[in-house]
C-alpha cells in the first residue's frame, strides 16, 4: 500500500513544482486575492459600515476568515475522507501563524481600507512581498539579499512613494489610518509567509490553512464584539457576498500554502505582481474608480517592476547554488 502512496505523493509535487501549473495556480490566487479590494469596500456599503466603525469593521473580517476555515476543514475532510486536525508538534506554530496573517495582517488590512480608495489599497498592500523578501533573508536559509532584490524593494517603496504624492488618498497624501495600516498589514504577510514556509512541511497545507484561518478569524471576532461591534444592516447581498469573500480566503491561502511547501519563496512570490494589476482593475470595474491616471500608472509600473526583479534575482541565486 506504501508504494502507490508514495508514487501519488511523487505526481502531486511534481504537478506542484512545474512551471505551468505554478503559473496558473499563483494566477487564480492574484487574481481572487486582487478582488478582495474592491470586494470589502462593497461590503462595507452593504453592511452599513462607516469608515470610522473600526470595532464593525473587525467582526466583519472576523466573520469572514472564520468561515474561510470552516470551509477550508470541509474541504479538506472531503479530500482527505477523514476528520482533518493537527499534529501536536504544529499547534503552536499554526496559532502563530493565524494570529499574524489573519488576525494581525487583516486588523491592520480592514482598517486601513477604510480609509483610502480600493485602486491605493491595491497598490500599496502589494509592498507585502518587499517584506517577505527582506524578512526571508533573516529567516530562510538560501533566500538572501543580493543587488536585485535591493533593487527591487527601492522600485517597489518609491511606487507607494509616487501613489501618495498630491495624494489620491482621502483628504490627499499619506495617512497612517490608511496607507500607513496597510503598510503594517503588509509587513505582517510577510512574517506570516516566512512563518509558513518553515512550518509547512511539517503539516498538510489545507490543515494549516484551515486551522490558521479558523483561530484567526475568532479573536477577530472576539476583538471586535469586545470593542461593542455589531452588523445591523443584513442583507441576501451581504450575506452572499461574505460568502464569495470566504471563499477566496480559503482556496487562495490553500492554494498558496501548498505551494510554498513545494517550492522556493522567490518562485512563487514573483506572481504577486500581479495582486495589485487584478486589485487595480476590479477596482475600477466595480467600484467606478479613477484608476487609469499617470500617478497610478506610475506606481503601478513601479510597485510590478520591483516585484519582478526582486524575484528574477532571487531565482538567479537559486539556479546558481545549484549549478555549483
């Protein structure tokens, strides 16, 4: 029984590690991922949530992500065809993980989207992958700094840089309850994926996922019920709506995990460029934002270039480790 157990194990990474299958899957991550920003800010109208109900705002992500791992442990239940739970090694590192990427990141996340345009939002939440790189370097051995990915990360900081100057933020320029919280919730992605990448392979990654999503979204729900948060305008929408925003929730961070447990950081990470490409223009689409001026073109050029040079070079370091 252990040989056609292992040859599956052997299909599925080499599925995972191939070129086209990283690209399609890391395509329907961005893509589902860029719909989240326009998708809150409608959730916020169909709710009633005011931009400074920060309280309403975090049960609302609360509600969210805990049913995002509901979903993700049903999911998993069913593919597995077995009750879905942690190893006693991983507990910790799994509550680690759902209080940075989904507690922390999406406290700062849902804040901070409040008080900027979804089109800003999408541009500057994409610096995550800056941080990522800086922190691998620190944390994952064989990710370090070179010239390119310094490189990169000054192209990607001076996008945000030229997205807030004469500001098409709220009220014009940097906030700190905007794109300053975004910033923070992008730095807190990035520590999330580091920590994943190191606990991943010692997990299945849609129990991780699950599990991660599911503690995360209940102190979510708890700070914000403690903080006297409260969804008093329900709608078939609103509901229906929640439910899309689960739901990408639980494939992308699935998709994600699986595969960063299959390959390096910088391969994977170099898709992110196109979070910002897809948040930009679904922002437009549904939101009817001013997307396509030379500021957000700009940035835009800028915040992509830095995400693909940063990852070129990091894919350069690994190809030449290997060669020597």
């Amino acid at each position: 029984m252990k040989e056609p157990e292992n040859k599956m194990k052997d299909k599925t990474e080499n599925y995972l590690t191939k070129t086209s299958s990283i690209c399609i899957l890391a395509l329907i991550c961005t893509a589902l991922w860029g719909s989240a920003y326009p998708g809150v800010k409608i959730g916020y109208e169909l709710f009633g949530i005011e931009s400074k109900d920060y309280a309403t705002q975090i049960l609302f992500a609360g509600y969210r992500f805990a049913l995002a791992g509901v979903l993700t442990f049903i999911i998993g239940c069913v593919l597995s065809r077995k009750i879905i739970y942690p190893k006693k090694k991983t507990v910790g590192p799994i509550a680690m993980i759902g209080m940075v990427q989904t507690t922390l990141q999406y406290i700062f996340f849902y804040l901070g989207l409040s008080n900027t345009s979804g089109v800003n939002g999408a541009i500057v939440a994409a610096t995550n992958t800056f941080f990522l790189i800086l922190l691998a370097h620190f944390f994952i051995k064989g990710e370090r700094l070179n010239i390119s990915k310094v490189l990169g990360c000054i192209l990607g900081f001076l996008g945000v840089v030229t997205i807030n100057l004469g500001g098409l933020g709220q009220g014009g320029g940097f906030h700190l309850k905007g794109e300053g919280f975004l910033l923070i919730a992008a730095c807190s992605y990035g520590l999330g994926s580091v920590l994943t990448k190191q606990f991943a392979k010692d997990e299945d990654p849609t129990t991780l996922t699950a599990y991660q999503l599911l503690l995360g979204g209940i102190l979510l729900i708890f700070l914000g019920l403690s903080m006297g948060g409260q969804l008093g305008q329900v709608s078939s929408k609103g509901v229906f709506l929640l439910l899309y925003l689960a739901m990408l929730s639980a494939v992308a961070f699935t998709l994600w995990t699986v595969l960063l447990k299959y390959n390096p950081v910088g391969k994977i990470s170099i898709y992110s460029f196109m979070i910002p490409v897809f948040g930009v223009m679904m922002s437009a689409i549904f939101l009817g934002e001013q997307a396509f001026t030379i500021r957000n073109i700009m940035a835009l050029l800028f915040v992509c270039a830095g995400i693909y040079i940063v990852n070129k070079g990091g894919e350069y370091t690994i190809k030449k480790k290997k060669d020597q």
